[in-house]
C-alpha cells in the first residue's frame, strides 16, 4: 500500500521549473531512493513533501490525507520526518540533548504542566531521557554523547542528525545525502546504520549521490533529470536504462 | 549529609532572608529608592532576555512598559480599581498587544523583527502623547494612588506610605518573574523556545511550530514588561511620555548584554551593576549613555559572554593546564 503518494507535483521560481509534473509512490515498508544529477530537484522534492515550500501545482498525500503546502511542524507531526545535507543541529546542545529535544514532540504534556513542573511531566521527562539514550546508542553515538553538537568531527554530525530525526518518531524518513563528505569506513557504518533504521519498519525516502551505496541499499530508484522524472525501477533496471546514463554521463555525440 | 548538596539548596534562602532583612538594617530612603529601581531593571532586563531564548532581539520593551504603566494607571483613576486588580490587567494588556501586534510579523527575522519592535515602542510613544483626553498627552498622568493598603492584623502592614513597603513589592515582582521565567525556561517549553534559536529548520522538522513559540515568547516577554510598568506608575505616582522612550529600550537591552545572554543570571547581574554605576557616579548623570555605550563596547570586545562569564574565566585561568 502507498504511503506517501507524489502526484503532478510542480514547482515554479520565476520561470524556471525546478520540479516539472513528477509522480511516484512510496509503499509502506519500503526503502526508495531519489537520485539524479546536480540541480535535478531533489532537495526541492524534500522541501515540497515536508512544507518548507508550496508547490506550484500538484499533491502529496500521506496514508490516504493530503498534506500539500501544510506547515512543515505539521507534517512532521504526521510522520514525516526529513534531514538535511548540510549538517543542521543545535549546535549549542550536547549529542544527547538534540536527541532529547527531538524526543519532546512525541510528549503531550501542556503547557501548564510543563511550566509548573508536575509529577506526570517530570515522569515523561524521565521517560525521554532513556529512550533518547536508546536512540544515541542505537545510532552508535554513546561515546560523545556529552559532547557539544558543533564540536563534533563531519561524519558523527550527519549520524547524528539521522538521530534526532528518528527521535522525532517518523513513519516516512527522508534522508538527504545522508552519505556525503564522509570516509569509506564511515559510509559503511552509515549504510548499515540505514539498514537497521529501516529493519525496524521505518520507510525510507533517500537522496543519494554514492551510487554503489544507493544501488545496494535501495528497493526501487527514482532518477530525476532537470525537474523531471526520467526512469523509476529496481536498481537493475536503473544500471541498465539508456537515459539513466546519458543524463549522468552525456550522450557522447558533444564529445571531441 | 552530602555538602554539595546543601549548599545550592542554602544559598537562595540565605540571599532570601538578607533580601527581606535589608529594610531592617538600611532605612535611608535613598538607598531603599535605587534598590526598587534596581528591582524593576531586573524585571525589565530578564523578561527582555526570556524573548531572545527564541533568536529574537525586541526593542518594544519600553512602549511595553508604558502600555503597563498608563493601563494601570487608567484601570485605578478611571474606573476605580483595585491596584491588585489593575497590575495583572496591566501585564495581559501589554501581553495582549504584544501578541496582536506579533502576529502579523512574526515571520520577520532577526534586524527586521527588531525594527519592528521599535517603531512599535515610537508607536505607543506617540499614542500617548497625542490621546490627551485619555493621557494627559505631554504632561502626562499625575498623582496616581498608591496601592491599596494590605492589612492582616498582627502579621502583615503594608501601607505603601513609605518606600519598605515598596521595596518588598519589588522583591515580590522580581521574585515571581524570575520563578515564572526560570520554570517555563528549564522546563521543555524553554527546550522548543532553544531549539528554535539554535535552528528553526530542524525544529520544525521535528515538529516545533517556530512561528508559535516565538509569538508566546514576545507575549510572554511583554507581559512581565507590561507588569513592571505598572509597578513604575504606581511607585513614581506620577507617569509622562518621556519616562519611556527608545532610550528605555536601549537601556534594558543594554543590561542583558552587558550581563550576558546565554545565562539565566545574565541579566540580572547586568540590571545590578548598571543601576549601580550611574548612581554611584550622579555627578555625570547627563553622560549616562555614552557610559553605558563604553561598558558595552569593552564587553563586546573582550566579554562576548558578558559579566556573567566573568568567574568562569578566571577559574579557567587558575586551573592548571
């Protein structure tokens, strides 16, 4: 079954068309990456699907609602949850309190309560205190979790933003790039990571320039070229399709 | 027992008791004035910095404080209220056009949002000088009543003749502000409120309304501006367009940053000591600002902190390496 359902969506700057009539689906369960070369649009899909931009044209609906041009806390409280490519914390914080942070979406303590320090929030406090625990050591983050967020070396600050997203309990997670700027050893560790993230039944939508760690991970591929969807298939199908390769390697008839 | 556990728990009660002793020990009215004054900068500067928790810089402190003051007054002389009923109306009506006025532009950020926040102080500065029927325009409100007296027979008499009774009103002000504020900030509403400072696109990933929290942190700011303000009409008795201009706004704001930003006790460090030195040096009262300006500029240069991170600098200092 679809849980996320992308249908015409359109997105207009000026004239230019950044994202041209683009359909696909996710199905729940599912691991599905976005790949296309530079300026494809796939960030601009992620904004649209999570409401940092309104689309031009189109829709996005997620288990049967639609969810086009909502308020991007909105829609993460729906489930949809995205990361960033570049490494978006709070920088301020300690590895364990973005964590903690990210965890309080999922309390429904008020105001009132909250403010005044009473027995049930001060329970649920303690309760998002381990499962953030649970979550820092899932990731394999345990060691700095002490340490400010800023101060950490490139590659922990993108596992680490994959934690707080997953704190912020998602149904839908959408990964961007989560693999760039890191060392071999390093994306091994993050593929793995994806993995199990998504063993435990969370889907995955993942923008990826690594294409070995994209074929290997991924379900099905989604290619966009110039705003548009060029291909959509199995990583096989993918490997093979003629206008797959020309949009990554040209088509040779420039070439000297 | 455990001394490190005592001694955070000894150290407010003990500062409580010499807080509410002072008045036994120091009658000189002087003395008693420049600490009430002293207490309404604490209010004015903490609550300023409770609106920056959210990344946002507000100008609107001293037409808040005015919005305060001139309801206040108003709700007492012209509908004859109690003050104890006027001081929170006070507070919800700054409060109030806080969040009217915050609405629309809430999606300003940083130096535009400020600027806003300072024509609305021009603004209200404005209003009430031109509204004379409701004012008294230029001249403004005079001869407004002291707070109505609080007598419990054996225990309790305030009478607000003397300047002890307000002295103990201000340490009550101070004393629920900074509990109010302290409790909302370290509770996970202040969590929301720093995340949306550190970065408002991976709050709202994980779900932060952004533009909500920073519209309940102004209002909430204001509303401690707004009761403060009150307090000032009532104390002063007497209130005029002039007593709250921009340069209010920049006094306060000066205060928080002089003190420091990042600490709770920030602020309050920095309303102490910059209420102090002009009174300690009234010979130059007319060259305030340029003081004020001086101190910041050398805490802006060797202090990014402000005061508040002095002791820890020097601790870093003698630690051996």
């Amino acid at each position: 079954m679809a849980t996320l359902q992308i249908t015409g969506l359109t997105k207009y700057f000026g004239g230019l068309a950044a994202v041209h009539e683009i359909d696909f689906d996710v199905n729940r369960g599912e691991l599905v990456g976005l790949i296309g070369p530079n300026g494809a649009g796939k960030t601009t899909m992620f904004s649209l699907i999570t409401g940092s931009l309104r689309p031009t044209r189109g829709k996005v609906v997620f288990n049967g609602k639609d969810i086009t041009g909502q308020k991007p806390h909105l829609i993460a409280k729906v489930g949809v949850v995205r990361t960033f490519q570049a490494t978006t914390l709070f920088s301020q914080y300690t590895v364990l309190e973005n964590v903690i942070a990210a965890c309080h979406l999922e309390s429904k303590i008020s105001f009132w309560e909250a403010a005044l320090h009473t027995p049930s929030s001060r329970r649920s406090e303690e309760a998002i205190l381990s499962r953030a625990s649970d979550i820092v050591h899932f990731v394999g983050l345990e060691a700095c979790k002490d340490q400010p967020a800023g101060s950490l070396p490139h590659g922990y600050k993108r596992v680490l933003g994959i934690a707080v997203s997953m704190a912020a309990g998602p149904q839908l997670l959408l990964l961007d790039e989560p693999l760039s700027g890191m060392n071999v050893e390093e994306v091994d560790r993050t593929v793995a990571l994806i993995k199990r993230i998504w063993e435990r039944g969370t889907t995955i939508l993942l923008i990826e320039h690594n294409m070995r760690a994209a074929m290997n991970l991924c379900q099905r591929i989604v290619v966009l070229q110039m705003g548009k969807k060029i291909a959509e298939g199995t990583p096989e199908m993918i490997k093979a399709n003629r206008e797959v390769i020309q949009a990554y390697l040209g088509s040779g008839k420039n070439a000297p | 027992m455990d001394r490190r556990k005592i001694v955070p728990l000894l150290s407010p009660a003990i500062l409580l008791i010499v807080l509410l002793l002072v008045p036994v020990f120091i009658s000189q009215p002087y003395v008693l004035h420049v600490l009430i004054v002293m207490g309404i900068n604490i209010t004015l500067a903490t609550s300023l910095r409770f609106i920056a928790t959210v990344g946002q810089f507000s100008l609107a402190h001293a037409g808040m404080v005015s919005i305060g003051a001139y309801s206040s007054a108003l709700l007492v002389i012209k509908l004859g209220l109690s003050f104890w009923a006027a001081l929170p109306l006070a507070g919800l009506t700054a409060m109030s056009i806080a969040f009217l006025v915050g609405s629309p532009f809430v999606r300003l950020k940083g130096i535009y949002f400020t600027m806003v926040t300072l024509f609305l102080t021009e603004f209200i500065t404005l209003l009430v000088t031109e509204w004379r029927n409701l004012t008294g325009g230029v001249q403004g409100i005079i001869s407004i009543p002291r707070p109505n007296a609080i007598v419990l027979p054996g225990l309790l008499n305030l009478t607000f003749a003397s300047k002890v009774d307000f002295y103990y009103l201000a340490l009550a002000m101070v004393g629920f502000t900074l509990i109010s504020l302290y409790a909302i900030e370290s509770s996970r509403i202040g969590i929301a409120f720093s995340s949306v400072r550190q970065s408002e696109a991976l709050a709202e990933s994980i779900g932060v309304n952004s533009a909500g929290f920073r519209i309940l942190a102004f209002s909430l700011g204001c509303f401690f501006a707004g009761i403060a303000g009150a307090f000032y009409g009532h104390y002063f008795s007497a209130i005029a367009p002039g007593s709250f201009g921009f340069l209010l706004s920049i006094n306060v704001f000066i205060y928080m940053v002089v003190g420091g930003l990042r600490r709770f006790a920030g602020p309050i460090i920095g309303a102490i000591i910059l209420t102090l030195i002009p009174e300690l040096a009234r010979a130059f009262k007319e060259y305030e600002p340029f003081v004020f300006a001086a101190i910041l500029l050398v805490v802006i240069f060797f202090l990014r902190e402000g005061l508040i991170s002095l002791p820890v600098l020097f601790r870093k200092r003698r630690a051996p390496r």
